[in-house]
C-alpha cells in the first residue's frame, strides 16, 4: 500500500522526491522488518492476555524427563501474532501484484490455517494429542504443495518464463531456459542436474520436509524461532542478490527477475521473529504454537523452491534438518524397523534434555550452532 502512494501519488509531485526511497528493496525491508517487530511488541501483551482469557492454554505431553505443569496453562496459538504482523508488513511495504510475493502469502495463509486448526483442536479438548492426526496435516500440506509446484512449473510464477528469458538475454545473461528443473547446491557455481518434470514431486518433497522440520523444532521456550529468524535473514539477502541484476552478475548467480521483493517479506519475518522472542524467551510467556511453526516452515519452503536454493536449507536451516531427521529416525528406522527406539527421546532436543541438561543451555547451544551455519551459509556467497 505504501509502496503504491509513495510512486505513483506522492513521488510525481514537487517537494515529495524523497517517497523515491519506497523504490529501493532495501529501504522497505528495513521499514518491514521495524513494522513487524514493533507491532508484535505492541500488541503482544494485548494478545496473551486475550488468549488467556479465552482458554487458548497448551497442554503437554508428560514425557517423564521434565515437568510439565511448568508450561501448563501458557498461551499457545502465539503464530497468529507473527502471521498477522508479517502479513500487514508484507501489505504496508512490498508490490502485492508481484507473483512471487503471492504465492509467499497464499503459503503463510494456508499452512498457518493447518497450523491453527490443529491447535484449536488441541485446546477445545485440552489435550495436546488431539489435533490433526498426521495424516491429515500431511494431507492438506501435500495439497498445496502440488498446486503451488504445477502453476510453478507452467510458468504462471516462474522465475523464468519466455518473457524472463528474453529480458535475461537481452541483458547478457546466460541461463538455460528449462532452469527451473535444475538442482543448485551450495558452494558450486552451476546447476548440477536437470530433474525435468521429476522435479514436480522433488518439490512437494521439499516443501513437506521442511514446513514439518520446523515444526518439530517447536519444543522449547525460542528454540525454534531464533534458528528461523537466521534462516529467513539468510534468504532474504540470498534474494536480495539474485533478485538485482548487477548484484547477481558480479557473485554469479542466476538473475531472478521480480525475486527481490521476497528480501522485504524475510525482513518481516526476522523482524517479527525477534519480536516474538520478547514473549517467547524462557520462561515464555506464549508459544507459537502449530500456528507459527507450520506458517514460517511454509514460507521457507516456498521460497527456497522459488529461489532455486533448495540444499541451501540443508545448511542454514540445519537445525531444523536435525530435529526432523531425528524424527524420522526414531519413528521410521528405531521404532518401525528395529523394534526399539535409537534415541531416548525424539525430537532430538528432547534427548539432550533426558541427560538433564537444562532446558536454557539446550537452547542457547542450538542458537549458536545456528549462528554457525548461518555464517557458513553466507559465505556461500563468495566461496563457489
């Protein structure tokens, strides 16, 4: 909205030249960024007290290794506000007729809606075991996970349709035209292997992946949305670079026409990350709930498909890689191959705590594990 009075109502008239600056992708990712985190530092004492009030509790699982009338009674369904707060900076300060600042929104709307509703569930019966069964969430995460990658690979968000292509050419850049099928991977220069239309189910692969690896990190007071906030600044400078012809050419990345504008939706997501980590911090006040997880695993989901930077969440989203592997191997391999459980408990950070390490350095130690491979992941950057 902003965006659209600065440039085309104020910026033509004399004594407003300095609305240009809603041009620059920079200038709005720090002004989304400032917006969503002071919105949920407003707001937020306002929406725990609300969610207290109306019941909105979360109730643990009694995993015998830690005590849980501790967290009992808390506020949960704490996603609402990152949702609500990123989604109005997304509208005050990036280009809503931009296809890929849709398909972000329709990604954050949906998941978190999934998110919401296995949470409502949750308190209605008071019991953290009766949200969504998990073939469900699976389900209705697999649904638009299809939609999303047919549309985007029939060029209605494509980040290289004919009309893409033309433009990259007449601009110098060399980039086959059936890029969107191909693998990137970190440290590595060039596209290594062209899927073709197997790259359809790849994708739907990823997004389940990923939107359920954050949701796992979901456990502990900040643990999952500092590792989030990282990830999300991450890709929005990755988007910053591919989305700027100049920028792009000179570190040798593939331009991205129109992907700039993603940089000003991470900015909010970092921003309202932070934010939410006010309330969040030990002892947290609220918990994000299924409503967050699955809304920012979502967005980054979609945005490293988008960005053609899939394995580059292996890295800067590493922790969330470990938690839901950690997963998987418990239930998959331990459990359902082997009889018995390969871990004590599952997610992983629930082991560390089965060694009675305090909850606090559990988190604080994933935060600077995370710090690493963000560094690791930016120096990407240069070193391909």
């Amino acid at each position: 909205m902003i965006y659209y009075l600065c440039k085309y109502v104020l910026e033509p008239v004399r004594g407003f030249d300095w609305t240009r600056l809603a041009s620059y992708i920079s200038f709005r990712s720090i002004l989304a960024a400032m917006t969503a985190f002071l919105l949920i530092l407003l707001l937020g004492n306002r929406m725990i007290r609300y969610l207290y009030l109306h019941g909105a509790k979360d109730t643990l699982h009694d995993y015998g290794f830690m005590d849980p009338e501790s967290k009992r009674g808390t506020p949960t369904m704490g996603g609402t506000l990152i949702v609500g707060a990123v989604l109005l900076a997304i509208f005050l300060w990036s280009d809503p007729a931009n296809p890929f600042v849709q398909w972000v929104v329709a990604a954050m709307i949906w998941f978190g809606g999934i998110g919401f509703y296995d949470d409502y569930l949750k308190v209605k019966h008071k019991d953290s075991q009766m949200g969504l069964s998990q073939v469900t969430k699976l389900g209705l995460q697999t649904v638009f996970a299809i939609v999303f990658m047919i549309f985007y690979l029939n060029d209605y968000t494509s980040p290289l349709s004919a009309e893409r292509i033309r433009l990259l050419q007449d601009a110098g850049a060399v980039t086959p035209e059936n890029y969107k099928f191909f693998l990137q991977v970190p440290f590595y220069k060039f596209p290594v292997l062209d899927l073709s239309w197997f790259y359809l189910p790849f994708g739907v692969f990823v997004i389940l992946a990923i939107s359920n690896s954050v949701n796992f990190a979901d456990g502990l007071d900040g643990l999952a949305i500092v590792p989030a906030s990282l990830t999300a600044g991450v890709y929005g400078l990755f988007s910053y670079i591919i989305g700027n012809s100049i920028y792009s050419k000179t570190l040798l990345f593939t331009h991205i026409i129109g992907s700039g504008e993603l940089s000003i939706i991470l900015a909010a997501l970092v921003g309202a990350g932070m934010g939410f980590l006010w309330f969040n911090a030990f002892p947290a006040q609220v918990f994000m709930g299924d409503t967050g997880s699955m809304a920012l695993g979502g967005v980054l989901a979609v945005v490293s498909i988008m960005l053609k930077h899939e394995f580059l969440f292996l890295l800067a989203g590493g922790i969330f890689v470990a938690e839901g592997a950690s997963v998987l191997i418990q239930e998959k391999i331990g459990i359902g191959l082997l009889g018995r459980r390969i871990f004590h408990r599952a997610p992983i950070h629930h082991n560390y705590q089965h060694f009675g390490i305090a909850e606090t350095k559990v988190v604080v130690r994933f935060w600077i594990v995370g710090i690493i491979l963000m560094l690791l992941s930016l120096a990407t950057i240069k070193i391909r």
